[in-house]
C-alpha cells in the first residue's frame, strides 16, 4: 500500500513459506513471481532470482517492483546478495521475518539491507504474544510516518499538515484508505516483558541447536546448515530424511511430535498455480518439499528430553 503497488507490477518471493508471504501480492492486483531456494539454507536463491527478474523483464508483461525474502525456520536470507539484486533492478525489498525476529547476519538485522522487514507475535514464534499481533520494522523515517497513517485508518501525519490550516481539530482527518492494524494493548505489555529476556531466549535456542546437530548428524541426512555469519533464532529445527512419513510415524509411536512445512509449495497450490515461476520452474523447492520436518525447538527444552528425541530418531 505505501509504495503503491498494484496491476502490472511483479512481486518476487520464494514458494517455500507460509501462505501469507504470496497472499499479499494479489490482494493488491500484482502478480507473485515464485522464485527458488539455495538448497543449504532454505532461503531465497539470489541468482535465481536474477534470472526470475530478467525474465519478467524480456516478456514485457510485467514491470518488477518488490522482492519478499523470507528468513525460513529463523535464519537470515542472504541479504547482502539479495539487496544488490534488488538495487541493480531498482526494486524494493522486505524482509519476511515473521520467524526470524532476532536473526542476524554478520552483526547486522536484516533491516539493515531491506527497505522493510515484516514480524509476526503469533505465540508460536520466537517472540509470541498471546494472540495475534505483528509489526513492520523499516530505517527510513518517511516509510514509517507513511505506515502509521494506513496502519490508523489514514490518519494524517505531519507531513500532511505542512503550510496547509483545517477548520477543525486534525485527529479524525484522514488522508488515504487505510486499515485498523494497531497491536492491542494487552498483547505489547506482554511483548515487552518477554522482549526483556529475548536475547537469553535466542542463546539458549541455539545451544539447543548446537547440541541437536551434534547428536544428530550420524543419524539424520541432514542437520540444519546456518549462513555464514548468520546467528538463527530457530523458530524450528529441521531436518531431512529420505523417509519422511515413515520417521513421523515412529515418532509419533515414540511420543515426540514431529511438523512439516511445508508440504504442499505455494505454486503447487490451487490459488497460486497459475502464477509464474522463475526459469526452470522450482526444483529445490519441490525435491525439499518432500524431505523435511521439524523437531520439537524450544528454548529450555532440557537435555533429557532432548536425548529422547535423538534416540527416537536414532532408531527409526
């Protein structure tokens, strides 16, 4: 809505991710371009990308404003390589970090590249509160003034008000079409008591992590890889397993729940299947699709109960 996105525009994101990351894009009237994901990270693949964009570019149809990357099960995207991308094209770039609050990249949070990063407070991220509840993080002051307005049903902000005098009181002015998005109340004092041991969290969920890879490697095809530089906050823990429904099975035989996501790739699904791909369609995406699942992840998740899953798995 801020940068006025809408009929004829191209909006670049990967198919591996929640349905909320592509839905966006056609409530607007633009059309989602499904790009592929580096078969490590399980991130958007920067060179395809490239390639998705070029193609759009040589068909003429569509002109390319937006890429949305996702930082997958709580890690950093590869923004340096991805916001060259975006600024060699000229388009703008969001930072889906709906399970990724937290993460960095070489010191860095992924706004630092991204022209704006999106969050999610549903209670089973990372930082959740105990409803719904989400917010938009962005560097630029213009952008933020922009979003408070639409995000308060278009209120006027102060911009707005420059040089120009109104007959009556400004608070019930509204300037543009927006939307009741505020986060209630309730839901941010108890995101900024939880904010407060938020760093602790994100330690403790990586020793959890690191212990999981080493009791896990001999036994599973693949542990979890992290981007160089790149701390996660791991919003899951997963791994790959060439038998996949036959492990969830015996886990769940076991007592330990297992999740997949996500099974079905957003252009595989009914809504989105005829939207375009990238050239050569989306391999990775597909061939992980059916590999994955997750483990359970939680900060304080104790070594016993830890030595029970990897047994769990070791013997499956």
């Amino acid at each position: 809505m801020a940068w006025g996105v809408g009929p004829g525009d191209a909006v670049f994101c990967p198919s591996f991710t929640f349905a909320a990351t592509a839905e966006i894009i056609p409530w607007f009237g633009a059309s989602p371009v499904f790009v592929d994901i580096d078969p490590k990270t399980y991130n958007m693949d920067a060179d395809h990308l490239e390639a998705a964009i070029e193609s759009v570019l040589a068909e003429g149809q569509l002109t390319p404003k937006v890429v949305i990357a996702v930082d997958l099960f709580g890690q950093p995207a590869d923004y340096p390589r991805l916001a060259a991308v975006a600024q060699k094209y000229g388009l703008k770039l969001i930072a889906d970090t709906a399970q990724g609050l937290g993460c960095t990249l070489n010191g860095q949070h992924p706004v630092h590249w991204a022209d704006a990063a999106t969050t999610s407070f549903f209670p089973a991220k990372p930082l959740g509160c105990y409803g719904d509840g989400g917010a938009v993080l962005t560097n630029n002051d213009d952008l933020a003034a922009l979003l408070d307005s639409l995000r308060v049903h278009g209120k006027a902000i102060e911009s707005d008000l420059k040089g120009r005098t109104f007959e009556h009181d400004t608070k019930y002015l509204n300037m543009r079409v927006g939307m009741n998005s505020r986060l209630d109340t309730i839901q941010a004092a108890i995101l900024i008591e939880k904010l407060a041991i938020f760093p602790d969290e994100i330690e403790r969920r990586n020793r959890v992590a690191d212990r999981y890879n080493q009791l896990l490697a001999p036994h599973v095809s693949t542990v979890p890889y992290v981007i160089e530089g790149g701390i996660s906050v791991w919003a899951q823990y997963t791994i790959e397993h060439e038998n996949r429904d036959a492990l969830a099975a015996h886990l769940k035989a076991q007592g330990v729940p297992t999740a997949v996501y996500y099974p079905i790739p957003m252009h595989r699904q009914p809504a989105y299947a005829h939207h375009r791909t990238g050239p050569g369609g989306l391999p990775v995406t597909e061939a992980k699709s059916e590999r994955v699942i997750s483990l359970p992840m939680h900060a304080w998740l104790d070594e016993a109960t830890q030595d029970r899953i990897v047994l769990a798995v070791s013997t499956a």
